[in-house]
C-alpha cells in the first residue's frame, strides 16, 4: 500500500517537472553561459544556441561554414570545424571560436552573428587582454610551405607569436622561437602600477631550424616588453617556463640541460618591477619540475618532482607570505602531468584535499628508482612500475592550510543505514578525472561547509565500480555521510539547498533530487529510454532550479543504430518548494536556518585563528533559500593553537611536532651580524591567521660572536643579583628605611615584572654560552616564553606588515 501512495506521488511531482529534450549531433565539450543566451559545442565541431537558457537549441554550423567560404573566397578546402570556445573576461557577450584550420570566428552578442577572421594560419592558445576588449595574443606553428619546397629552400617549423587589436580581425608577428607568453596584467588593480601593454614570453632569441618544446630548453630566456616586442627586456636567462599571478612571477630556470634540472625563482610584481629570488626551500634535491596548486590565500602551494623527469610521486611545499621561503607540507603525493591531485574547498579558508601513495609503497618505489638511477641514468628501473604504484593511493585533509594532514572520517552507517564495519579504514575520495570517469570533489562558494564527492572506505582509494559510492559533508570535510550507492555525477544550486544527481557508470533515463541534503531522494524518469550522462550543470550563479543533463544516447532510424549526443533541460520551478523561512530566527525552533561555526581538529569552532559564524539552511529543513542569503554572521578571533602554526623552513611535521630535518637545529650567526641574530624555533604562524594569546613559537635570539654587549649584560645582571641578595640580608634596615620615608611597597606586578627581566637576562646568558652547541627541540620549545618580549612584537609587526603586501587574490 505504502508502494502505491509513493508512486502516485512521485507521478504527480513528475507532472510538475518541466523537461525538454534535444538531441544534437554527438556528445558536449564545451558549454557557454551568456546569460539567458546558451552556447554548447560537440565533439564534431558543431556549434548549438539557444536563447530561452537550454529549452530549445539551435545548430549554427552552416551559419559558420559560409562565413568561412566567404572569408577563403569559396575554397572549401582550408574552413575547418570550431574545435573551442573562448569567452572574452571583458564582456561574456564576446566569444572566440577557435578551428582546426587556418580560419576563425568572432561573435560580439554571444553567437547571434559571426564574423570569420583568416590569420592565414592556424592560431592557438588565444589569450583575450584583461582590460582592453579588442586585444588579443595568440600561437600559431610555421609550417613548411609549397613555396618554399618547390623553390628548394630549407624547411623549418617554429611557433610563432602573435597579435591582434582589432578583436582578432588582422594578426601580425610579434616574436618566434616562442614556448610561452601571457598578457603582463591581470586586472585593473595590477594595470595601476604596470604598463597595460605589457607582454611576457619565454622564446630563443637565436632560434634556428625546427624548434622543439618538449623538454627543458637553456636557450629559451624569459622577456618582457611594453611596446608588443618592438623593443624588450631580457628578465630571466633561460626562464624556460613561467606563471603570472596578481602579486608574484614565478620562472623555472633551466640549471642543466642534460640531467633536465630546474631552479623555481620568485619575484613580486610591486610598482611593476621584477625582482628575483630563488626559492629557499629546506631539500637539495634534484628538482625536476614544479607545478603551483593554489595562490589563493595569502600563501603558495607548489608540488615539487624530486625524482626522475614524469615521477607520479611529488611533494607539496608551501611558502610563507612573501613566496619565498618554502617548507614541505606533504609527501608522497599523487602528481599529474602539470599538476597534483589536490583540491582547495570554495568558500572557506585553509581546508584542503590531496591524494598520496601509501608511505611504504612510496619508499619502495623510491629506492628503486634512485637504484636505476645509478644503473644508468634514468633506466627503468625493475619490479614497482608507475601503474602498480597508483593502486595505493590514499586521501589526506587539512584544516590548518598544510599544517597537518589526517586521513578522513569514514562515516558510521552506509546509505541503506547499515552500520560500516571496517577496522581502522579511512574515506578515499577522487579529486581528479585526469585518468578515470568518477565524478570529481566538487564545491561552491555560495553553498558554505557543502562538498559532494565519490570516493571507497578502505585501506586505500578504490577504482572499482563496484565499491565507489557517493559521499556528501556538511562541515568541510570534518565528517562525512554516505548519501547515495554506486557513483554518481552531481550538481548543486540554491545556496546547496538543492542536489541533483545522477548515475555515471552506467546508461540512465533518471535523475534524482533532494531538498534537505539527501536525507531524502526523489527519483524522476526525464526520459523514456536510457542514455549515458556526462555531467549536470547548472546556471553560472548556481541559484535556480533549471539543470542542463548532457550526454549520449543510442537512436535507432530505419532500422540503423546511431550515437547521438543528449542535451535535457530540466526546470524543478513548478514544483513550488515552500520558502525558507526565519532567517532573523536562526538557530531557534520554528527557523529552517541554524547557526553554523567551521572546526578544525585541534580548536573547537576555530579556523585560522578566528571563529566565524555562519547562516545557513538546516539539513533537514526541505525548503527553498532566496537568491540573496546573508550568511556571515559574526568574526570573532580565537586563543592560537598549533593548529595556527606550520611547519618553518628547515623542519617538518612528525608526531604532531616540527622538528629540524636534519636533527638539530642550525645556529650559526650569519654572514653579516650586528648585535643579536634570530634563529627560528620551527614554527611561523600561518600567513592570514588572526588568532591572538595562547601558544606562542617566537624565535631564538642569539648574540653576534662579535658583540661586546654581552659584557655589560654580566655586570648589569650581577649588580641586579648583588642588589637583591642585598636587600634580602637587609631586611628590617630595608623596611624602616620605606616606613621613615613614608614610601608605599612596590606593586605586585611590577615585583614578578622585574624578576621576568631578570629570568630573560639569565636566559639570555645562558643560551650565549650555548650558541654553537646542538640544541635539543624539546629544550627550545619549553623557553620560547622567556624571549626578548621586544623582538617578538617587532617579529609579529614585520609579519603583519607582510602578510598584507604580499596578498594574493
């Protein structure tokens, strides 16, 4: 009975449901929001659009075909078919259309008209200018041509840089020999203190004959140029390859071109100058690559290939707030080509994901390396091979920016509510699509504390179909639900009040949709037959209720079999979900919203030094949010934990402890010193954290081996011991000596601050006779407190002064 009453209601909920179904030529590689305007292109190079946001599609391929004709004067044999789409970050009505020929496309209204632009080549790697619409820097590859074979010329094949100011409608050389460039602005802001017609390239200036980017190349320097290369500034000899960001220029320079070494430089881009470091990291290593994660708070994520040239193992530095100074933050970690399996959570500060290879495997896979290595260089080495390595592959978190990093919380039940029995297993999850078809980790920045993601219990990251489910957490990351078996593709809007998913492993004709964070599942069938869905999205402010589902699908005609690809646009608006209601309530009984502080694992309901409240919709309140939810409630700072600190330069984590890499802790004076020198104690307070009081970690201060100062610290520390021996021998004389003058007892406080000051000499003292002795950690870690009180202000007011000039967005 209870059977019948839920089908009759799913059938009228299902009546509810506005779909629309479009089958187009194959399936989607690209997909662009104009607005109400929808812009998809397929694996064929067609071009669809609809203008009422995916209810109906248009296809556009003879629109560009005749453009193109038109541009060629009618020789069909060099059009080509779009094969990208490249929104202008000035206006989203501007789209490039990139093809597989020598021809192009421009819309300026999102594909409502197109105009067919000929280089004369095939362009690449078109770059629109941050600020100037009409701009534009592009690749292309000089080919041998029949001119040139005919008249017996040499042949020679090199890339090319190009430019356009007129939004791609004329093209002229600009530099050759080129492997990389960018625009030398990223917004406005940076456009303030740096020409706006800067250009950055790394390319040979010597170049001959064909030119090959496929490995490290000594001969390729790092430019820059302010008047599009008509004259340029050499920056970094050979800078190979490099990253802009909005406050720092990273360059890799090329240190030997046989072994494929590399050294990572750094500089700011303050006033528009470049002022080069190399990084000081704590590993003499071979450096072999590196790959910058995440610039986004304050602080650089860089993984680091220490072994031979493709290695899947890597290791995570992070950097203080000057981008300088780099600490390891974790090994053993999962790397692809140009990057690691790592994964920053939107919307809330210092949490990150990252996959490693279980610490055993890893060394062993190590060891045989190294051992090829000395073999022959770079031999393939015998028995642990790439792909074995990759079955062991866990997942770690941290809450604390790279500060630690634990393992997660499997969850206690299963979907079905079946307890998980599994000892001491761990929750695995996929970050990355780079090899395999599981849904990635996904979040939002307007869907605070939510991650959605596919991922195994057990020992180590499963890529079987058969033991990957679908996982959801609700406190970034501090714990997790198992919300659904099997894998599935996902999408959020409303604030993460409503989840549509999916089944991705196998071919479907249903979705399934949840209003309270899937404690409940409604299914609908939004197709008759069964299709393969590749993903779900939806609008670009992940507010509304219309989904686009796209995939393929098998069609039968006349009897023939074809692929097709499947564009469903689904509207959950008719369905009328009640509105949220008590947002001035929140947290009290009878509101839908609650009062939520993110944890980390060490200091309750605090984050980087700071206890943030939040607004948001309780789980199991099945309502609809209003497109404009305030949710930061309040910031207070929090007392500083560990959790606050990481790791300084020389030191890694072990036992929850910093401890020096190499055992002790190097105190040697610097080259020039002047009076006093500091030494760190392990620790640096995360750049951005606000915590105030509680555990402290302030550098040792040393005297010069030079100074002369420490001479007149004995006299004035045994006349302040002389004088206190004093006045304790002389009690009775010292008393009547205040009672006749009528003078009142020295404060308390001002009694235990002079016996501090005394304590700080004697400490001082006796660390001067210590300076160039092995130091103990523990040792060093009990008398932190007892420091110049002076210095550690000024330490903590240079910090201050760092962390807000080398800001990055």
């Amino acid at each position: 009975m209870m059977f019948i009453i839920l089908l009759m209601i799913m059938q009228i909920l299902s009546s509810n449901i506005d779909v629309q179904i479009s089958y187009i030529d194959a399936s989607l590689i690209n997909i662009h929001w104009c607005s109400d305007t929808v812009l998809a292109l397929t694996s064929k190079g067609s071009v669809y659009r609809s203008d009422d946001r995916g209810r109906q599609w248009t296809k556009m391929s003879e629109i560009f075909h005749r453009k193109a004709l038109i541009q060629l004067e009618e020789s069909d044999d060099r059009v080509g078919i779009v094969n990208n789409l490249v929104p202008s970050p000035v206006d989203k009505q501007l789209i490039l259309f990139t093809g597989t020929n020598q021809i192009a496309w421009i819309s300026l209204d999102c594909g409502k008209t197109i105009t067919a632009v000929n280089a004369g080549k095939q362009l690449r790697e078109y770059q629109f200018h941050p600020i100037e619409k009409d701009w534009i820097i592009a690749s292309a590859w000089k080919q041998c041509g029949s001119d040139e074979l005919l008249a017996g010329k040499p042949c020679v094949s090199y890339k090319e840089l190009l430019l356009s100011q007129d939004t791609g409608i004329t093209w002229h050389s600009i530099a050759t020999y080129v492997n990389q460039f960018t625009w030398g602005v990223k917004n406005k802001d940076m456009a303030k203190y740096t020409p706006k017609e800067r250009i950055l390239a790394s390319f040979d200036p010597q170049g001959r004959g064909h030119q090959s980017i496929s490995s490290w190349n000594m001969d390729s320097n790092l430019y820059y140029s302010d008047d599009f290369f008509q004259t340029r500034t050499l920056s970094v000899p050979a800078g190979s390859r490099f990253l802009l960001t909005e406050s720092f220029l990273f360059v890799a320079k090329v240190t030997s071109q046989y072994t494929q070494e590399v050294s990572l430089y750094v500089s700011g881009t303050e006033l528009g100058q470049y002022r080069y470091t190399i990084i000081d990291a704590d590993s003499k290593l071979l450096e072999h690559s590196y790959s910058i994660l995440d610039t986004s708070e304050n602080q650089v994520f860089m993984v680091v290939n220490h072994l031979k040239p493709s290695s899947p193992l890597g290791v995570i530095y992070i950097s203080d707030s000057t981008g300088t100074r780099y600490s390891r933050s974790l090994e053993n970690v999962a790397r692809l080509e140009n990057s690691a399996e790592f994964y920053r959570v939107q919307g809330l500060e210092g949490i990150y994901l990252a996959n490693v290879y279980a610490e055993d495997q890893a060394k062993i896979y190590s060891n045989q390396v190294l051992e090829a290595m000395e073999e022959g260089f770079y031999g393939q080495q015998n028995g642990f091979k790439d792909e074995d390595l990759k079955k062991y592959k866990q997942t770690r978190i941290t809450f604390d920016k790279g500060g630690q990093w634990v393992p997660l919380k499997p969850p206690a039940v299963d979907a079905e509510g079946k307890p998980i029995n599994c000892n001491k297993c761990q929750l695995h999850i996929h970050l990355s699509q780079a090899f395999y078809q599981f849904a990635p980790i996904y979040t939002q920045t307007n869907s605070i504390g939510i991650i959605v993601a596919t991922g195994s219990i057990g020992k180590y990251l499963s890529y079987r179909q058969d033991q990957v489910n679908t996982y959801l957490s609700r406190d970034g990351g501090l714990s997790w639900i198992e919300i659904k078996k099997g894998s599935y593709i996902y999408e959020m809007s409303n604030h993460g009040g409503l989840i549509v998913m999916s089944k991705d492993q196998e071919t479907t004709n249903q979705i399934v949709f949840s209003w309270n964070g899937g404690v409940e599942w409604t299914p609908f069938n939004f197709i008759d037959q069964k299709a393969e869905i590749q993903n779900i999205i939806t609008e670009p402010q992940n507010k509304g209720t219309r989904f686009i589902a796209y995939g393929s699908i098998q069609l039968e005609s006349n009897g023939q079999k074809s692929e097709q690809g499947l564009l469903a646009t689904i509207d959950l608006d008719e369905l009328h979900q009640r509105n949220c209601i008590g947002q001035d309530k929140a947290g009290e009984i009878g509101s839908d919203y609650e009062l939520w502080t993110p944890s980390g694992l060490v200091n309750p309901e605090c984050l980087f030094g700071k206890k943030v409240t939040y607004m948001r919709k309780r789980r199991e309140a099945a309502c609809y949010n209003p497109d404009q939810l305030e949710k930061i409630i309040s910031v207070t700072p929090c007392q500083c934990s560990t959790e606050d600190y990481e790791c300084d330069l020389g030191f890694v984590m072990n036992n929850q402890q910093c401890v020096p890499i190499n055992g002790t802790i190097n105190i040697e004076p610097p080259a020039e010193c002047n009076d006093y020198y500091t030494v760190s104690s392990g620790y640096r307070k995360i750049a951005g954290d606000i915590c105030q009081g509680g555990v402290d970690h302030p550098s040792l201060k040393f005297p010069c081996p030079n100074n002369k100062g420490w001479i007149f610290d004995w006299i004035v520390i045994g006349g302040i011991i002389f004088g206190l021996y004093w006045v304790y021998s002389n009690q009775d004389k010292f008393k009547d000596y205040f009672n006749k003058t009528e003078m009142n007892q020295l404060p308390q406080s001002k009694q235990d601050k002079l016996i501090k000051q005394i304590q700080q000499k004697q400490t001082k003292q006796q660390q001067f006779q210590q300076q160039y002795q092995p130091i103990n950690f523990e040792q060093n870690d009990n008398s932190d407190q007892k420091f110049d009180e002076e210095l550690i202000e000024k330490d903590e007011n240079n910090q201050m002064e760092d962390d807000g000039s080398h800001e990055l967005i």
